[in-house]
C-alpha cells in the first residue's frame, strides 16, 4: 500500500445558495486553504475535516492500493492516470481536493 498525496486545489463559496439556505455570515470553508497538502493511506490525515474524508476516502483507497495504472470511470472523467479531482460534500462551500498516487510505501502495520 502507497501513500496518497491530497492536495487542497480551492475551496470554493455559492453565494446564490448561501443566501437562500445558510446561515448570516457563511463563508468558505474554514478548515481548508488552497495549497494544502496532506498524505493518506487507509486513515484519515490529521487536520482533515471528516466530512471531506468521507466524501473522498474511496478515492484515496483505490490509489493507494493500485489505481494508479489506469484511469477512473473509462478514462471518461480525469485524463491523469493515478490521479482523482474531488470535492468534500458541503453544498454551499464545497473544497476541491487533488488526490495523486504516490510511490510512497505506507507505514501503516496490518492488524
């Protein structure tokens, strides 16, 4: 199993929605900032939110177990062979996460 190297690509804000249905003085994601990195294999990293593992660790699985050699959903989606663009599950403040397989053994022990 290979580390997987999360990017933060941008956090992003619908200010449309955000009107209708957030709370007053909702902005961006609080937790992520563009150019954050952090490694995964199985576990989520510290200092990523649950939510957005939630919504990408399936991703992050597949690459570190060997994804890597082909390309997500038919080549139809991502033209990057181990790579995955996703976003965590905020509706009105989604942050967009580059995951990239890694060469890098991970430490992880098995049970």
């Amino acid at each position: 199993m290979n580390k997987v190297k999360i990017t933060v690509l941008k956090t992003t804000f619908d200010k449309e929605l955000a009107d209708i249905y957030g709370v007053d003085g909702l902005s961006t994601c609080p937790f992520h900032k563009a150019g954050q990195v952090f490694y995964a294999d199985y576990a989520k990293p510290d200092g990523l939110c649950d939510e957005a593992w939630k919504a990408i660790y399936q991703y992050v699985f597949a690459l570190s177990h060997g994804a890597r050699d082909g390309l997500f959903y038919y080549g139809d989606w991502i033209k990057e062979k181990g790579v995955a663009i996703c976003s965590c599950n905020d509706g009105l403040r989604p942050v967009i996460f580059k995951l990239e397989a890694t060469d890098e053994q991970s430490t992880a022990e098995a049970n």
